[in-house]
C-alpha cells in the first residue's frame, strides 16, 4: 500500500524527483518567485491498513478494568477498536453557592463520606516549587538540565498490522534535534502496553525539580478516537499525558510538558482546496525573586500536545524519509529555536506540512493529492525559548 507523495523539500538521496511545472510561490511582497517543488515516491499513510481492509483477528485491547468510578469497556468488534469510558459519579443535589460551570445546569457537589473520586478534590493542599514569577512572559529554562525526551518508537506489531517502515528516521532525527536542544533522549522501541505504561509511570513519580520541562514523542499506528497502538494492543493516548498533570508530578508543576504524536486519527482524508492570488491566479499556481509569595495554577497548566494530523483523519509517512509531521518539525526547530518560541516555530512547521506537501497516487485516484495539517493544541501560559545551556 504504497503511496506516493509531493513534497519540495527532498533532501534525502534515492528518491524519485520529477519537476512540476507552474509550481511558483509569491513573497510576502507578492512578487513571483520560483519554489522548486518535487515528487517523491512510496510514501504511505501511517495507518493500520487501508480505509477498507479488514483489522487483523488477532486485535485486542486492554482488559476491561473497573477503578475511580470509571469503567473502562472494551469495543465488542474488532473492526471498531475503541476503549468506551463510562463515568459514574455520585451526585448530590446541593448547589455551590459561589462559582459554578458555565453549562447547561450547575454541577453538584458529592455528599458528605462520598468522594468523586475521577476529579482532585477542591480542598487539596497540593504544592510545589514556584518555577517563574506569576506574570513571566517566558518559562523558566535555567535549570540545571534540560530535561528528559522519551521517545516511543513503534515499527513492529504483534497484532498483525504492517510494519511502519521509516519510524527509525524519525527516531534518528528526533535525537539529533533534541539532543542538540540539551535534552537527555531515550528511544524505547516496540513496546508491549505494560511496558508504556510501565515507563510513563515511572516518568511521573521521578524528581524533575532540576529540570526544565519534559517532552514525550509517540510514533506508531493510530485509530479515532484517539486510540494509539502499542506493540501488542490499543489504549487511549490520555495514558501519555494524563499522569503529569501538577497534582500527579508536582516536581513539573509550572514546568512545560510537551508531547508529540505521530498516529493516524481516523480514515478521513483531506483533499485540499486550491488557493490563488487573485490578480495573478492566470498566471501563476501555485526558581524566582519575585514579590508574589504564591500562585495557584489548573493542574492541566503548561501542556502542549501535538497531533500529527487533525482528529478523524490519516496521517502519511515516507519509508525512505520518515513523517510529514516529526521531519518538518525537527526541521523548523533545528532553523529556528535560537530566536524563535516553540508555539511560533509549531506554526511554522503546520504551514511547511500544510503547503509543501501532497499525496502522489495516480493508481487510486481518490489518494491522489492528499493534504495533511497537524492539529496542536497547547494550555502553554507562557513562551518557552530554549535558551542554550
């Protein structure tokens, strides 16, 4: 199920370049310019299978589990490999007096001896370090070391998936580009569900008071709505990220945690819209002093979390390149992180994938020009910059 791309960035030697014509760009100034755009071969969407393959009879993911009033149902079909949360809170009916949800009816408390025990409770006297002033623009990035860069690397499946060809590349450049940045990189491959688990937790209990921030990398196979594949069975990727929250890590409380996926999200595909210069559009194509003692922060403060691509829809990988998205992004960071915020530089990167890139298939029509763009969403409070060390 190869797939062939367009991409005007082909660095890497042993490709297949053909020269597109009329593929002109326009500087800010509007004056035409020539962008060389070219084709490359054997990209693939970075998915289970095609859209209408059937998922492999050895699917499964992880046993139905009951805890924190939360029951954890496991699809019955293996063709709809989703975990179901189902919610089961104790209400009271007795209303807040003060601040209440901005929703449809006002959220009860839980009763007196009865604790809803999926929300932190509101009385917690939870601390931490205080990182940066309450009105810093910039997190703190003077620690003593950067912090740690995890990146789980999936190429090989036990559930009969195929290969992800090319993951190593961007394992490699994830290295390079983050080790440069001072982090301390650790590529785990292939791991069993346990084993993620296993390493998150023991993420989230260490000391990271020394530490500028943490960053994760997921690569691997992905399925809506927001399940990720480890190397035997599916979970849902909130299994990442969910245990550093402030009231989990208190040592990355006011700290940046980054975390960065590489999954499909779904069967949709993107085709794309054409956009012309109007005028030219026949012509062309184309740790703190500070006076404030204290500061309470949400404890889902200071996440960025990145999608390779929107919810819903496939995300494509080169065999020979690696990914639109961790390739474009270590790129943009490698170029630009001496002066430029790591949201800006995201930007960037969205607009490198979004513009410079599409699907090449003349065998399936309906694979053919496809569009990608990731899907970043950040509860980030302030800039980080990574300032050298």
């Amino acid at each position: 199920m190869d797939t062939e791309i367009a991409n005007s960035r082909g660095e890497t030697p042993g490709n297949i370049f053909q020269m597109m014509p009329g593929d002109e760009d326009l500087d800010q100034g509007n004056t035409p310019i020539m962008n060389k755009r070219m084709r490359r071969v054997s990209d693939v969407i970075d998915s289970v299978g095609e859209k209408d393959d059937d998922l492999p009879s050895g699917y499964s993911t992880p046993r139905a589990t009951e805890a924190d009033n939360e029951v954890f149902l496991e699809s019955p079909e293996q063709n709809t490999p989703e975990s179901i949360r189902v919610f089961k809170p104790n209400w009271l009916t007795q209303k807040k007096s003060s601040d209440l949800p901005d929703a449809g009816v006002s959220q009860p408390s839980c009763s007196q001896g009865e604790t809803d025990l999926s929300q932190p409770s509101a009385s917690s006297t939870l601390s931490a370090t205080m990182t940066v002033h309450k009105d810093a623009e910039h997190y703190n990035m003077n620690h003593k070391n950067r912090g740690k860069c995890v990146v789980f690397n999936h190429e090989i499946f036990d559930t009969g998936f195929p290969p992800r060809e090319g993951s190593a590349l961007d394992a490699k450049k994830i290295d390079k580009t983050f080790s440069s940045l001072g982090f301390e990189v650790e590529i785990l491959e292939d791991l069993e569900h346990s084993k993620v688990i296993e390493k998150i937790n023991e993420l989230s209990s260490e000391d990271h008071s020394d530490n500028d921030c943490l960053c994760i990398f997921m690569l691997t196979h992905g399925l809506s709505p927001d399940m990720v594949f480890a190397k035997d069975v599916a979970y849902n990727a909130e299994k990442i990220w969910k245990p550093f929250t402030a009231d989990k890590c208190t040592s990355l409380a006011g700290k940046p945690k980054l975390f960065f996926f590489q999954a499909c999200r779904g069967e949709g595909l993107d085709a794309g819209v054409q956009v012309k210069h109007p005028r030219l559009a026949a012509a062309f194509r184309t740790e703190v002093d500070s006076s404030t003692t204290s500061y309470k922060l949400p404890t889902h403060a200071d996440f960025l979390i990145a999608h390779s691509t929107v919810q819903g829809h496939y995300s494509w990988r080169s065999p020979s390149c690696g990914t639109w998205f961790i390739q474009s992004l270590c790129d943009a960071i490698d170029e630009f992180h001496e002066t430029t915020d790591l949201q800006k530089i995201l930007t960037i990167c969205s607009r490198r994938v979004a513009t410079e890139f599409s699907s090449y298939n003349e065998l399936y029509p309906t694979r053919h020009e496809q569009k990608q763009v990731p899907s970043i969403t950040s509860m980030l409070i302030r800039d980080i910059y990574f300032t050298p060390k």
